[in-house]
C-alpha cells in the first residue's frame, strides 16, 4: 500500500514522523531518560499531600492513553506495562511555547514518551508530574481502539499486542499464568519432584490417542511428529530411577479447535513411582487448589464474568458406567454388548463414527449425556480399558482400567491413571493399537520398540496425571481457551 493510499490517521500520523526527522529529532531512540518506573513513583510519592510539590524531579516513560490540550496547561495520562498510570502536565510557564506546541502537535495517543519533570500533586490531589522537557521513545503510526470503537473477540485474539495495550483483563489474565507454574512448581518441590524437559520432535507418536503433526529433518532425512504427549519418554525416566517427575512444556495435536482445545496447548504432566491413581487423584487435587491459592488468596476464585467457583473441600467422585446408566435408564457396564451401546446411541441422538470401537462409543455416550452435569470439580473414576493402552487394568472390575477424569465447569480439566508396567501386556495393547492405525485411526498409537525395552528393564509400579495449564487457567479465570493462551494459533487474514 503506497502512502497516498493509506486511512487519513495513518496518513498523518506518518507525515508526523517524517517531520520529526526533518527537525533531526529521533522518533525511535536507542534510549530516553528514565529513573523511575511509575510504579516507583506512586508508592514514594503516595502521601505527598493535595497541591504540594515534592522538590524532586525525576524521568518516566510510559504510553499515551489520554491527552487534553487547552490553551495554557496540558494533561495527559501516562500508561506503563504492568497498568500502572501517572498523569502529566504541561504548562505554558514551565516550558515554554515552543515546546508545549510540539508537545501538542508531534504528540498522539498510543506515542511512548519520556517526561522530565517535578512530582508534584494537583489542585485535585492527582499525583503528576510536572513536565520541563519530553521526549519520543517510540512513535506509534497506528491508532489505539477506542471505546467506541472496541476490539472484538477475534480481534483481541489476532491482535494481542493491542488487547494488552488497552484491556486491563487482557493483561491480568497474562500474569496469571506465572502465578500458576509457580505454585505447581512449589507444590512439586515439597514433594521432591524432579522436573525435566523431553522432545518435542520425536521420531514416532504416542502417549496419547490424538492425530500428530508431521515434519521432516533435512539432517537425518526422516520423518518426525511434533509430540502429542510427553509419557513415554517420562516413563523411560521412572524406569531409570527419577521416580518422581513432572514436565510443563508444549503439546501439538492435529485436531479441531474451539473453546476448550487448541493445535499448540500447554500441559503438564507427572508420573510418581509406588503411587497409584488414586494418590495421584489427591496430588492434582492439591496442585489445583494451591493454584486457586496464589491466584486468589481462596479456594474459591472469581471468574471474569462474576461468577465464584468454588474449588475448596475434597472433590467429589463418580462411577464412569453408574453415570450412563443413571442418564440413559437402563443398566450399562463394560459387559454391555456393542449393539446395545449402538442402541443406546440412536436413542440420545448421537450420530456414531464407524470407527469408533466399543470403549469410544461409550465414552462419547457419557459426554453426550452427562457432562453438563459436571460444573463442579468431579472425579469421574473407572474407564473402558479398549481406549486406555497405557493404564493398568481395574484390580477390581474386568473390562475397566484403573483411570479418571477430572472434570470442572463442564470440561475435562486432567486425567489421572495407574501405570501399565507389564512389558507383555503393553506390547498386546500397542500391537492392537497399530492394527487400529492400519484400519484408518490416524489417532491410533505405534510400536514404540524403544519404549518396550525400557519396559523389559523394570518399570516399578507408578501412577501418573496429564493435566492441561490453559485448561487450568480456563478453570482459575471462566476463559475460554483461546483468551487462556497469549497467542493462540489462528488463521492468517485474508489479504
């Protein structure tokens, strides 16, 4: 776009700049003057009374996001990162003419400058710096939004330098998540967990049933996935002997995105060695409410719509089966038939994908009927065993894998297992799944040949928890997911 052609605000918002340099001013400097950051200012200068001048001048710098120019005296309000705002003035006396018409004509909102001046209190009592000279550090050629003219979702999403620039919540949800990784990190250290980092690119996909992303190493001339999950190389460190380790780092799945899943996901999880699920249930119980904690100061956390969810106490637990036959009328175990569950299916009204297999099928079943029923914290315990390749079977119930689901306004927050150790069994479970793969599951997992010999070296028994850090956030804030991730993958704009 060539500049004749651009909106009039851009148009003269360049025009400025080029201007700036024809008078051999800088409008993005190396560096302006600064001792201070607003911040500073407000806290040392908190009880300077109404009217009063401190006798001290100081430099700060912040963004423009509000600016009156009258006659004799100007104000505007300055913005720093962390929200922290101060007000300047200009006055006609302090600085002369000549600056305080550049001061109004080179000046726009979104500009940061750098003001040097006394700090000072207003006939109104506003802390504020009384200007003697400013200074550009950066000359913005684009407008801010306006309450008029607000950012919409997608927007917010796309542009998120801009939503953290004018929302206040933008930038608060931002440092949520610090909070966050520091209590898991916390709660982690009392237990003595170890936390590690394993690859991202991995020379064959598992851990998970989801469909990978794939590349290719120019280096080694082989295909490689973006993992899916992080399990089997923490596995391959339990069996080591680093019996207690966690990761926080990225998943990639090549699947669907909506209000609770995205592309590229933050997750955590943990494997504990002589632990099983349910001392993994308590431990994520644990994690989550201590994260309530360094976000809220409560259990219970306030979300950004009002809302108060209530994350304290010891949460509740269902049976997986129980909860279908509750919600469909009739009895449903894992002895029910396939066509009985394909029954039940056409009844609810819920359309089968014909690769599902028997544990899928009911598995959708119990989403499609009772996951509104699960906005407060739930445990749902005790799932198909034909859909968990990695988890032990049920030391009580046949047909059933020792494996739950936490669930949280209404979606699945982190699911916890009992460990498969048996090398045999997992090769059965692994070889099923690469039969699966071949009838066309592109979610199915592989033979992880490398993986089954750090089994046959001895896995000691162990229970483990996958749990996702923006669903996490999701369940801290009542964001959706895409607001919970800084920058959420999107599609490119049209041109």
């Amino acid at each position: 776009m060539v500049e004749n052609d651009l909106p009039e605000q851009l148009r003269i918002r360049r025009e400025k700049r080029n201007a700036l340099l024809d008078r051999g001013i800088a409008p993005y400097p190396v560096r302006v003057p600064r001792t201070a950051s607003l911040k500073e200012i407000r806290e040392r200068f908190k009880d300077l009374e109404t009217d009063k001048s401190s006798g001290i001048t100081e430099s700060v710098t912040g963004r423009i996001i509000f600016k009156r120019d009258t006659g004799k005296l100007c104000f505007a309000t300055l913005r720093e990162g962390d929200g922290t705002e101060l007000q300047a003035m200009f006055s006609l006396d302090k600085v002369g003419e000549a600056l305080l018409e550049n001061w109004k004509s080179d000046i726009d909102l979104g500009d940061i400058v750098s003001v040097t001046g006394e700090i000072i209190t207003s006939k109104r009592g506003e802390l504020s710096i009384l200007a003697n000279s400013f200074e550009i550090a950066s000359k913005a050629l684009r407008p801010l939004p306006n309450e008029h003219n607000p950012l919409n979702e997608e927007t917010r999403v796309r542009m998120r330098y801009v939503d953290l620039i004018v929302r206040p919540e933008a930038r608060d949800t931002a440092r949520v998540r610090p909070k966050v990784l520091k209590s898991l990190r916390n709660t982690f250290d009392q237990y003595d967990f170890i936390e590690v980092e394993t690859p991202m690119l991995q020379v064959m996909h598992g851990g998970a049933a989801a469909r990978p992303f794939k590349t290719f190493s120019n280096a080694y001339d082989i295909d490689l996935f973006l993992r899916i999950a992080p399990e089997l190389f923490l596995k391959r460190c339990v069996v080591g002997g680093l019996e207690k380790v966690f990761e926080i780092n990225r998943n990639f799945r090549n699947e669907g995105a909506d209000s609770s899943h995205s592309p590229e996901f933050a997750m955590l999880e943990m494997y504990w060695a002589y632990a099983d699920w349910r001392d993994m249930k308590a431990l994520t119980q644990e994690l989550i409410q201590n994260a309530a904690l360094a976000v809220a100061g409560s259990h219970k956390v306030t979300h950004h719509d009002g809302r108060v969810s209530d994350l304290g106490g010891q949460w509740k637990e269902i049976n997986f089966y129980d909860a279908i036959s509750e919600s469909v009328g009739e009895v449903v175990n894992p002895q029910t038939s396939f066509a009985d569950l394909k029954k039940i299916a056409h009844k609810i009204g819920l359309k089968i994908d014909p690769k599902w297999i028997h544990g899928k099928l009911a598995e959708e079943i119990f989403e499609h009927v009772y996951k509104e029923n699960l906005q407060t914290p739930t445990f749902v315990m005790g799932y198909p065993v034909d859909t968990s390749p990695l988890v032990r079977e049920h030391r009580e119930t046949p047909g059933l894998v020792e494996k739950w689901d936490l669930y949280v306004d209404g979606f699945e927050l982190a699911t916890g297992y009992s460990e498969l150790i048996d090398p045999v069994i997992q090769r059965d479970r692994l070889t099923e799944q690469a039969k699966l793969g071949a009838k066309g599951d592109l979610e199915a997992m592989q033979v992880d040949e490398d993986f089954l010999r750090a089994m046959e070296h001895g896995m000691p028994p162990m229970g483990g928890v996958g749990m996702g850090i923006d669903r996490l956030l999701m369940a801290l804030t009542g964001l959706g997911i895409r607001e919970t991730i800084l920058f959420p993958l999107v599609k490119p704009e049209e041109q």
